[in-house]
C-alpha cells in the first residue's frame, strides 16, 4: 500500500511537472518552491520507511490509513472555509 501510493504520487507528480512546464506555467521562479517540497516529501517518506521498519505492518497500516483520514478531514475543512469564510 505504501509502496504503491509512493509510485503513484512520483508519477503525478512528474507528469503535472511536464504539463505545467509545457503550457509555460513552471518557470524558475515556480520550480525552487516545489523543489524545496519535494525535498521534504522525500525527507518524509525516508522517515516513514524507518518507521514503517520497527513497526508491525498491521499497526503501521492502521496509524497510516488514520493520519490519511485526519489530513483529508484537515483539507475538506480549510477548503469549506476558505468558501464559506
């Protein structure tokens, strides 16, 4: 699962950079912000594969699927209250 959602989101994340660069969107001023991003993106997966190590896989999983359920709630919230703010 992990692994999975990893190749995904590197995947996305190079074809929105070959879509942006190609409509002239990704310049340099855009691109030091997002790769400083991605650095931290990376730092967090190395983090999380450590963890992921010296945990049962049953108990990572569950931690995981949490904190993905509490992030998407974070998202919808700010979303809903950028709309209604």
């Amino acid at each position: 699962l992990v692994q999975a959602l990893g190749v995904f989101f590197t995947n996305a994340t190079l074809a929105l950079a070959f879509n942006l660069t190609a409509s002239g969107l990704l310049t340099a001023a855009t691109a030091l912000p997002g790769a400083v991003a991605m650095m931290a993106s990376f730092t967090g997966m190395f983090i999380g594969q450590a963890v992921r190590t010296r945990m049962q896989p049953d108990v990572f999983r569950r931690w995981f699927l949490i904190s993905m359920i509490l992030l998407g709630i974070y998202l919808a919230g700010s979303a809903l209250l950028k709309i209604h703010g």
